[in-house]
C-alpha cells in the first residue's frame, strides 16, 4: 500500500512544533527505514529453517492419492484446507489437463 500525500501531511499534522520536511522526502525516508526494518529481521532467516521436512511436496501428494484435491493439514494433522490439482497447475504454470 503506498502512502498517499494526504496520509503523509495528515500525519505531520500529529506532530507538535516546526517539520522542514517534504511529503516526498518522508516518503523516501520511510521507505529507506522500512526497508532497514525488514533486512534486520529476516537477517538471521535462512530457507533451511523455514523448510519443513518429512512431508510429501504437493505434486507428489496428488500423484499419491490420484484426485482433483489434496488436503493441507497442520503439525497436528488438523484440516486447514484444499489445494485443488487445477490451481497448483496453473500457479506452477505447468502444461498439462486438468
């Protein structure tokens, strides 16, 4: 969601006293602080740690059970939905029927 000027100045307005600040130039600070945030707290993430293991890749699943869905279940085997052979087709963008 980008900030609109409006947002900006309406938030300036919040602040007690003198600001010598653009509307551009908040936004590029903003952003250039976000952007710090995020690489401060993803720094110490690697995919090895956010990979799980012991659980069959979706593809492998519909393989398995030969359907037009296949389940998605939590750690403790709870039900949070469907992952239906047709969208994984088409957010893998792979050739093939559906």
């Amino acid at each position: 969601m980008e900030l609109s000027d409006e947002d900006i100045l309406a938030a300036m307005a919040n602040i007690s006293g003198y600001l010598d600040i653009t509307t551009e130039d908040f936004r590029t600070l903003y952003h250039l602080a976000h952007q710090r945030a995020v690489q401060r707290l993803f720094a110490h993430i690697r995919a090895d740690r956010l990979m799980r293991r012991g659980i069959d890749p979706i593809a492998a699943a519909f393989q398995h059970h030969d359907g037009r869905a296949t389940p998605v279940v939590d750690g403790a085997g709870r039900l949070m939905g469907l992952v239906l052979r047709r969208d994984f087709i088409g957010a893998c963008k792979l050739p093939g029927a559906i």
